[in-house]
C-alpha cells in the first residue's frame, strides 16, 4: 500500500477518534452534574479515547504491515513464475533451433 494510502486511512481514523471524544465531551458537558463530576468524567473519556485512539493505531499499522507482507511474497512468486516462463521459452526455442536430431 502507497505511504499517500496509508496517510488517508490514518486521517480517517483520527477524524473518527476525535468525533467520538467530541461527541462524549458533549453529552458530559449538557448532562446535568455538577462542575467537579463532568471535569472528571471528561477526564476519564478523554484517557479512554485516546487509549482507544493508540489501540486503533496499532491495529492499523499492524493490518497494513501484514498486507504488504502478502503483496511483497505475491510480487515475489510472480517474479519467479515469469522467470520460469522465460527460461522454459528460451530451452524450447533451442531445442527448435537444434533440430530433432540433437534432442536425447
């Protein structure tokens, strides 16, 4: 996957993130507590979410270590299945060029 791939997964995933912390501040903040309890919680969720947010990172880098793995070992075997290729075309064009008699 191309690093611009990898940058656009990585925006999104924070967009994500931090909607979700904003949307839990949110409902803190228009719940009916007192000053002391929201600062808390809000403390709480933003720990939680950015526990979360390093978790989903990991994850993510992870799933795309994994995949270009399999697209490097996927490269590798079609490199090695043309290769084959040319060398099995390359034996049957000389066994041609000799001629049957040469062939034992």
């Amino acid at each position: 996957m191309s690093e611009r791939g990898e940058g656009q997964a990585g925006t999104v995933m924070l967009a994500f993130v931090i909607g979700a912390i904003a949307g839990a501040a949110a409902a803190l903040l228009w719940a009916p507590t007192s000053g002391e309890e929201t600062r808390r919680k809000l403390g709480e969720r933003a720990r939680e979410g950015s526990e979360k947010a390093a978790d989903a990172a990991r994850q993510g880098r992870e799933f795309l270590r994994a995949q270009r793995e399999h697209l490097t070992t996927a490269v590798d075997k079609g490199k090695a299945a043309i290769e084959k290729g040319i060398e099995k075309g390359k034996d049957a064009v000389d066994q041609t060029r000799r001629g049957p008699k040469e062939t034992a």
